[in-house]
C-alpha cells in the first residue's frame, strides 16, 4: 500500500511539477512553498527582526538598545538585512556567488521582497552593488538577486550605477582599509538615478564600506534623492572597542 501511495504522488509530482528538491539537502518539497527550501533548512536561517539597529539594520544583543553606535554618517536613509551571515546561510551566498548557482538568486530576492514588504520605504527603483565589468565576461550575483526582487516587487531595475575600476578583495582588510579600498571605485552612467528613491541591493553586509560607498555614488554623483540599502545577509554586531 505505501509503495503504492509513493508511486502515485511521484507519478502526480511528475505531471503537476508540484513537488521538487530542495536545492540545499535535496529533500523533496512542494514548489508552492514560498522559500524555495525546505523546512528544515528553512529553520536553520537565523532571520533579523525585532531589536535590529534602527539605521543599519544589524542585529543588536537584547537590551542592548535600538541604535548600535556604529552606522552615524552613513549614506543610506536606512539598511536592511533578512539573515545572519553565518555557516548556513553562506551556502545559499556562495551557491550563488562561487558556483553561479542561479536559482539561489531567485530564492534570496524573494527573502528581500519579504523583507521589504514589511518596511514602509517609498521607492522609486532598485539598483544593484556592481562588479568589475571585464570585456564580454560579466556576472553579478547581487543584480540577479536584485532583478528577482523586481520581478516580485514590480519596480524597475537600473543598471547604470557602474563599478569603474577593479580593486583587490576586501576579505583580509580592517574597517579601515575595506573604506580605503573601495573609495571612488563607483560612477553613475546616466541620470537614472537623479531625484529617485533607490534600493541599493547586495548579498552580504559585513563592514558596510562597499554598501556605503555605492550610496554615496548614488546620491553625489547620481543625485539619488534617498537611498535604501537591502541585503540578504549581515555579519553579527560586535560591541564597539
């Protein structure tokens, strides 16, 4: 009897296309579950929500307060992160980022338009953080996350905001140097952005230099009237020293 129940649901997951694998585990699940995962995976993602930073969207201790110190004179009006950036969650970043597996695209945006349907932002368009366009060769995993959340979100992409000279990575550098590095590296091709309320998406926010910087592109040299910052992933707060 169960062998035939199995035959019947695989023979009616076949002919719907109901049912398929979670791209985690491989777990099967129904395609109308709204995260993509499964469950079980589902429930390994350690999501932000109340006692977030009420400017950069971070994490904060219980008790610790609504404002973390840290995030004065940023660009953005506001930042906002769906995850913690740990062991669980950078598998979906690098699935996507290191093994262009796309789909993981599909799955984080639908988490930002989650998230952004729960924030009161008045915006105009979405943008990605870009990468170093090199000859015919170019992937950005934080536009194709960026482009799902327009395909949820119904606002319109621009992909104008331009990383214009390549730099080195910022995984082994300080505060500091991740500024540093990333000072001028963005240019704004047109006017797209001027007088807009802008999304600015990426995938992780560790330090926030890039993110900053790409805002601060946005309204200086694209004359942004505001800008949002939204990512999949945030590294945890750490008490200032």
């Amino acid at each position: 009897m169960v062998e035939k129940i199995k035959k019947r649901i695989l023979t009616l997951s076949e002919l719907t296309g109901e049912i398929f694998s979670c791209p985690l585990c491989g777990r099967e699940i129904f395609r109308s579950d709204e995260s993509g995962l499964c469950p079980e995976c589902l429930g390994k993602l350690t999501f932000i929500g109340d006692g977030e930073c009420i400017r950069c969207g971070r994490q904060l201790p219980d008790g610790y307060g609504v404002f973390c110190g840290e995030c004065e004179g940023i660009f953005c009006e506001q930042i906002r992160c769906v995850t913690i950036y740990d062991d669980f969650s950078k598998r979906l970043v690098l699935g996507l980022k290191a093994e262009k597996q796309v789909y993981f695209a599909e799955i984080m945006g639908d988490f930002l338009f989650g998230k952004l349907s729960t924030l009161d932002w008045k915006a105009d368009m979405v943008t990605a953080v870009p990468t170093y366009r090199e000859g015919k060769k170019y992937f950005n995993h934080s536009e194709l996350i960026a482009r799902r959340l327009c395909a949820d979100s119904g606002l319109p992409f621009s992909s104008e905001l331009l990383k214009i000279r390549k730099i080195e990575g910022q995984e082994t550098r300080n505060y500091r140097q991740r500024i540093l590095n990333v000072k001028g590296v963005f240019g704004v091709n047109s006017d797209d952005f001027a007088d807009k309320s802008v999304i600015l998406v990426d995938d992780v926010r560790t330090s926030g230099a890039t993110l900053n910087e790409a805002a601060k592109t946005l309204i200086t040299e694209g004359n942004a009237a505001r800008v949002y910052g939204l990512t999949f992933a945030s590294t945890s707060f750490r008490e200032p020293v």
